[in-house]
C-alpha cells in the first residue's frame, strides 16, 4: 500500500525505503540533503560514509571511500552552492569544527577556521552547524548553531569579516542552526540576495541583506534549514516533527506537513523504535530539499538515519 500526502493541490507518494544502501554501508544520523543539476541526491550523515549520493530512482551511486575513518563523524549541515558555474558542497562538522568547500566527489578546495572572537576567549566552544556562500562576492557565511549562537561571515579568500548575533534584528540569536542565501523579491522587498537564518531556539526565522542590515522576522517552530523551488516555494523542516512550505511571500502554503509532533518528547524521542516510524508522519526532519520536478527529499535527525521521497503526483 502506498502512504501519500496531499498538500499545496498536489499530492506525494511517501517512500521512506527510496534509498538502496549496499551491504557494508550503514547511515548514522542523517542531517543534510542537496540535489545537483545532474539530479544526484546527495545526504550528509554521521558516518564512517560521510557523503552518500543516489541517483533520482535511489541507486546508490557512491561514497567518499577515500575518506579518513574518523571524518565527518560529527556531520551537519551541507550546501550546494555554485561558484563561476561549477556545483560545489559546503560542509560542516558539528564536533571537529570543520567547515570545508568541497567538489561534489569529495576534494577538499577551501577551509574555514574558527574565527579569533570573544565569544571563544569568554569560554563558549565552536560547534558550527551550516555554512553558505554568497553569488554576488563568495562571502561566506557560517553558522555556529551549537556553540556560541552566532553567525560569522568571511570573505570569499576565507578572512573573518564581521559576526551577527541577532540583537540588531529581531532578538539575539538562540541556536542559529542553519544559514541559507536566496533570492525572494516578494518576500523581502528587494531582488538582491538576502541571508536567511534559522533561529531556532527562539521559534523563528530571521531574515537579513547579505551585509547584516535586518530585514524581517517571521515564526516557525524549531526550524532547520531551508530550501527553495524555481517557483519561489520556501520548504522549511522542522525538527518537532513536521515539514511547512512558504510562498514567495513568506506566507504559509501549507503547515504541518506530515504532522506528528505528539511524538516529540517521547521517551527515546528521536531515536524511537522502528513500530514508531509511521509511514506519513515525520519524526525529526533535519534536512530538506526539492529535485526539479518539485519531488521533496527529507533527511532526519534519527540515529540510523531515514530518507524520505516524496514524490509529486499533479
């Protein structure tokens, strides 16, 4: 039987299993999620395979077997970006505090360090959960969502600029979980690209120009991360259990896509027995993206890892 969705006047087939693994590679939590113009689906998870890619069908098509064992183990947030039209990933390690620029098979271009701040002299650690990078000049931008709840922004060579800590927009920054960078004119007021950041611990997503000028705020539960369609569609997973979309206004599409938040808190809770994975219900949605025939991939924050297909059916 066929679990689907109906939502935004389509409706999704629901595939938790889309995703063949080989013998010998299992996932661990899985946390980020991107599709490249090849339509590649590509997972970042806490694993000795840090890096797993699909084909749109769920084949497995590689890993980076010639990674050291012990990298990536703290897997977080990945960002497919494009730099003088060539697709390449932002990582970053949630407990190593590697924030790398990569090829999509793995060759390591570009490092970012921690930057000499006074949040880190005062004692708080560097735990860095996203990171992306800007069209208009390769800023980058990076968010240190679990350590000091600041967002930190270099120039393109990889030199510390400024910081952001929220307190000049909507409030001080409360876990900044995920950093994105897009172009939402409706939204937003302007066609420059802007910088969306997930504020996680204060229930809302704050939206600034890239040269921290405050935009606007708006609310959403425990968001993640974002994503956005060629329509202008903002998917935004939330880790208490459900998914919402945006239109190009930033109003809700539709929320609480998938909803099972009556499972958070649960005991074991993210980690829940397999007889909890509910076909249709989401757990911890961590990561998210669209393909471009506006299928929705989702990653969650699970031990064992769970991708989701959701594949649209007009």
């Amino acid at each position: 039987m066929i679990t689907t969705l109906s939502f935004a006047a389509d409706t999704y087939a629901w595939d938790s299993q889309w995703a063949k693994l080989p013998d010998g590679i299992q996932t661990g939590y899985t946390h980020g999620v991107a599709v490249d113009r090849q339509g590649f689906v590509h997972v970042f998870n806490q694993s000795r395979h840090g890096v797993l890619t699909f084909d749109a069908d769920g084949r497995f098509v590689r890993t980076w077997n010639e990674l050291p064992s012990d990298r990536f183990l703290g897997a977080h947030g990945l960002t497919l970006v494009q730099t003088d039209g060539e697709e390449f990933f932002w990582l970053t390690d949630q407990k190593s505090g590697e924030v790398v620029k990569t090829t999509l098979t793995g060759e390591t271009v570009q490092s970012i360090a921690r930057p000499d701040h006074k949040a880190y002299a005062d004692g708080s650690q560097y735990a860095p959960t996203w990171a992306s990078e800007s069209p208009i000049n390769g800023d980058v931008y990076v968010a240190d969502g679990y350590g000091a709840g600041l967002v930190h922004r270099y120039d393109k060579a990889g030199q510390y600029l400024d910081t952001l800590d929220g307190s000049t927009g909507a409030g001080r920054f409360k876990c900044p979980h995920a950093v994105w960078i897009g172009t939402r004119p409706a939204a937003t007021g302007t066609d420059a690209p802007v910088l969306y950041v997930t504020d996680r611990g204060n229930a809302r997503v704050q939206v600034f120009a890239l040269d921290g000028t405050f935009i606007k705020a708006f609310d959403q539960q425990h968001p993640c991360c974002f994503d956005q369609h060629a329509d202008g569609t903002l998917l935004i997973p939330d880790l208490h259990a459900f998914i919402n979309l945006y239109n190009e206004r930033d109003e809700p599409l539709t929320d609480h896509i998938g909803d099972q938040r009556t499972i958070v808190g649960k005991h074991g809770w993210p980690n829940v027995p397999h007889d909890m994975r509910v076909p249709g219900k989401f757990n911890s949605p961590h990561g998210g993206c669209f393909d471009a025939e506006g299928n929705i991939y989702i990653v969650e924050w699970i031990e064992d890892g769970r991708i989701t297909k959701l594949t649209r059916r007009t």
